[in-house]
C-alpha cells in the first residue's frame, strides 16, 4: 500500500538534522515501505526542487551512512514539498490534492509534526477539517507523531490532549521522546528482562540507591526562546530522565506490547512519591550556568533553571525506601547519559579493603547510555601477591566491541519505522505525560513555594553546584560519576 509521511515544519532543524537523514538511511536499508512520497509542509515559498536541494545537503551533513550519490538520486524523486501557513484551511486542501495526485495516491498517511508546539493544535484542527485524519472504509491509517514539548504543565497538557482527542483516537497518536528510540534504553528492556540474573537483586533488598543523569557540555545555543520558557525540569526531568526512571524501575511487563509496556510504566508514574513544597530545600537542587543570562535571547534576570538534581522515591512493595537521584544539567564536564545502579555492602566486611578504595566496596552496575555505549559491573577482587587485600575492579561491556563501531543508528531511524508499522511502544501515551507533568508541577510549586531552595550558580565545565554533592552526601552517598573509579581505569593509580 502507498504512504504519505508529511512533515509540518520542513524547513527546521529537526526535518534537516534528523528526520530526512532518518529516511534517508531506512531507505538505503530498504525499511522504508514501497510506494513511500514524503512531502515537507512548511511557509517558505519552496519549490520540489528546491526543498530536494535543501534535504539533499542536510543528508550528506547528518546521515551517519555515507552519503551515496546514486541512493540519492532513487529517494529524491520521492520528496515534495507543500508551502502553506499552518492555520490557514486552503493549504491543507492543496496538501489533500497533492496526496491524491502523487503518481500513486498514498492510502496510508503519517503526520509528523516538527513545527512550534503552538501550532500543534492548529495543524490537527486544519487536518481534521480537511477531512485528512479520518480512517474509514479499510482505506489505510491516519496517524500524527507529535514532539516535545506536549504542554508545560498538567493543565495545558491535558488541554492538548483533549484537543487530539476530538479528532483522533489515542491509537492515532504517536508521542515522541527520542530517548525512547536509543538502542541502549531499548536495551534496558532486555537487560533486565532477557537475562535472568538482574531481576532477582532488582528491588529494595539489593539495592542500595539508583543515579539516572543526563549531563550536556552545550549551553542554550540557538534555543533560548523556548529553553528559557521551559528550564531544565521541563526540558530533560518530565519526559527523558522520568522515562528511563520507569522503565529502571518498572515490574515485568506480559509482553512487549505497546499497551503491556506502557501499564506497567504508568503504574511507576503513580507510585512515584509527589515532592512536597515543605520537603523541596532538601530534596531539590536547583542551579542556573554563569553565563546564562548573558546568552543570546535570555532575559537579563532570567531564573530559568539550567541544572536540577532531585532525589525521588517509588512507594510500591520493590522500591520502598530506594533513593532514586535523578540530575541534568547543560553546560557540564562531560556530555554522558548513565544509569547507575549502586548495590547494597556485603553486611560484614572480612577481606582488608586497599587504602583509598573503601568507599568503592559496593557493586556497581553502570549503563551507559551515551556515548561510548555499554554496560560496567564493578565488584571487588583479590590483589594479587597481595596477600587477602581486595579492590574493586570493572567489567565493561561496549556495544562498539560486540556489534561493531556504527551497529547504533540514530533514534528517529527506530521511531519513524516504528510509526510507519504501528508498533506504539516506543512512544508515550497520553496518561504518561499526565503523570509526568503532575510530578513535574509538584516540584514547580515546591520551587515558587517559602521552602524553595535557592538558584543557585555553577561554572560551567563542571558538574553542577556542590549542593548537589550535599544531596547524596548527606545521605552518606555520592555521584558515582564522580567517584575514583573512571570507567575503564586502574582504581589503583587512582589513589
Ligand atoms: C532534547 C532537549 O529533548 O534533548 C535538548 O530539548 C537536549 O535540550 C537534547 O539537548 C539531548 O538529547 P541527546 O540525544 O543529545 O542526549
């Protein structure tokens, strides 16, 4: 059967860095379905051929395959493009014309919409309105991919919801959060449930706490228009970081299944303890980069916070009393996303432990989301000729070394296939963004509240305010990131 991917917003970012560069490579590896047409839908008064001339360079700058001129030549002749503005009626009309006219009529229709999230509602309605969205007589799906951000607060989160329900059925809706689409959040799927040995130690009575962190080296850049307005806690917290806490943290699923997956990931979201306003100054930490209020587009005296670390807890039979540290930040030492799940002691200790490595007795297990890919068990050995001392030692795990260096495609490859097929199970329903925006609210108040913590400020290049060191010092813990351990590294020459 023909489809039709449109894509509203064709001519940002994201259609130029991700979504053509997607296509591109689903079409070299022959994923993409047969008869496909992609039509970019967006204001500027381009022409096919111009919009081909745009897409074509955006694939030799951001396709991870190599750019192959003849591949290119097969897959332009099925790119086209629509100029309208997106409130108006009459462009959906020559959108609908256009479709019906393609050398063959798509049956099948994918609506992505990579425009401002102010215009999410409108593209919808329009689309409704011209009769594009309906799914009758077996005559193939109508489907919307929608990105972030999906409202800034409970309220106009569910607004929009509402808004897509009246026109479209939930299973119409594919919402999407690319951490979703990493093979190595994919992967903690099969970490945890392709393997028998985890899953009996992953609950409260093995484990000690859980870091999820999310670091980036980049700052604002070209963004402050919307980052300023959203802040850290919106931007990574409510949907990257609260997504592979429920999957971290959530009971087996019967299956795979979009539907089965996602239950089981909303029933995290609702043992997920709300951070009360009195509890806020010692459970949040919140920080603003130096330097932030004098990038391009931030107000002056902007308070948007571009660094938070929180400490969270799941009230449910697994997970009662497991601090779970969750933190983000721009503009930091490194840019890595990594799970870690730290083990509890060993009750006794009988082995003499090497100077400067006894707060490393504990099993480790780190993930490694990005970059360098992987997955590190750290756990205590015998220093050879040594006599019974012992030091924590690692176990590392690349998927570079197992499935070779380019084996991790982009995640919009994973996730535009996934639509296409009508597998959800990648995406977010729309109960989980409810959730993740309750919690999210809860810490918003907490921070507009008499017991906010104060915003503080963090040089950049670093990892964050030492308050956020407080947070699990006082715990008697710390960011294993910065632990003496490094990855991969001798513990001893550390000491
Ligand atoms: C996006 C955020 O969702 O994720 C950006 O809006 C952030 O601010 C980006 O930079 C990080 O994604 P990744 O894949 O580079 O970790």
């Amino acid at each position: 059967m023909s489809t039709a991917i449109v894509i509203f917003g064709a001519t940002g970012d994201l259609t130029a860095r991700k979504l053509i560069p997607a296509l591109y490579n689903n079409f070299c590896k022959r994923r993409l379905p047969e008869n496909i047409s992609i039509i970019g839908f967006a204001r500027k008064p381009y022409t096919d051929d111009i919009f081909r001339d745009k897409m074509k360079e955006a694939i030799a700058a951001f396709a991870l395959d190599d750019y192959d001129e003849n591949k290119w030549r097969e897959f332009a002749p099925r790119i086209f493009y629509q100029q309208g503005n997106f409130e108006g009626s009459e462009p959906y009309n020559a959108l609908s014309a256009k479709i019906d006219a393609l050398e063959v009529p798509a049956k099948n229709c994918l609506y992505y919409l990579a425009t401002a999230p102010e215009f999410y509602m409108s593209v919808v309605a329009r689309l409704a309105e011209a009769n594009l969205l309906k799914e009758e007589n077996q005559n193939g799906y109508r489907r919307i991919i929608v990105e972030k951000p999906l409202g800034h607060d409970l309220q106009s989160a569910l607004v929009l919801n509402h808004e897509f329900h009246r026109v479209l059925n939930e299973n119409q809706i594919y919402r999407i959060d690319h951490y979703l689409g990493k093979e190595t959040v994919q992967n903690l799927v099969v970490l945890r449930f392709g393997n028998a040995i985890f899953e009996p130690l992953w609950n409260r009575n093995y484990i000690d706490h859980v870091q999820i962190s999310v670091a980036e080296t980049v700052g604002v850049e070209r963004r402050a228009g919307y980052y300023d307005q959203a802040g850290v806690l919106r931007d990574i917290f409510q949907n990257h970081l609260l997504q592979i806490l429920t999957i971290i943290a959530m009971e087996p699923p019967a299956t795979i299944q979009a539907d089965a997956l996602r239950n089981e990931k909303v029933k995290v979201l609702t043992a997920l303890r709300e951070i009360s306003k009195e509890d806020s100054a010692q459970a949040t930490v919140r920080a603003q980069y130096e330097g932030y209020t004098s990038e391009p587009g931030v107000g002056l005296h902007s308070t948007t916070e571009t660094y938070a670390a929180l400490r969270v807890f799941i009230d449910n039979w697994r997970w009662q009393g497991v601090p779970f540290y969750l933190r983000s930040g721009k503009m930091m030492k490194e840019k890595s996303s990594d799970i870690t799940i730290q083990f509890r002691r060993p009750p006794t200790q009988i082995f003499d432990v090497q100077t400067g490595t006894t707060e490393l007795f504990t099993n480790c297990l780190t993930i490694r989301i990005q970059p360098d890919e992987g997955i590190h068990l750290r756990f205590m050995a015998k220093v050879p000729n040594h006599g019974m001392q012992t030091r924590p030692v690692e176990m590392d795990f690349h998927f570079r070394d197992s499935f070779g260096v380019n084996a991790i495609p982009d995640a919009y490859e994973r996730l535009l296939l996934d639509a296409l097929n009508g597998d959800a199970s990648l995406f977010t329903r729309g109960d989980e963004i409810q959730l993740a925006w309750s919690f999210i609210d809860g810490v918003r108040s907490g921070w507009e509240s008499d017991f906010a913590p104060p915003l503080l400020s963090y040089r950049p290049n670093t990892w964050g305010p030492d308050a956020a060191n407080n947070l699990l010092g006082s715990d008697g813990r710390w960011w294993i990131h910065d632990s003496k351990v490094p990855h991969g590294s001798d513990p001893a020459s550390e000491t």
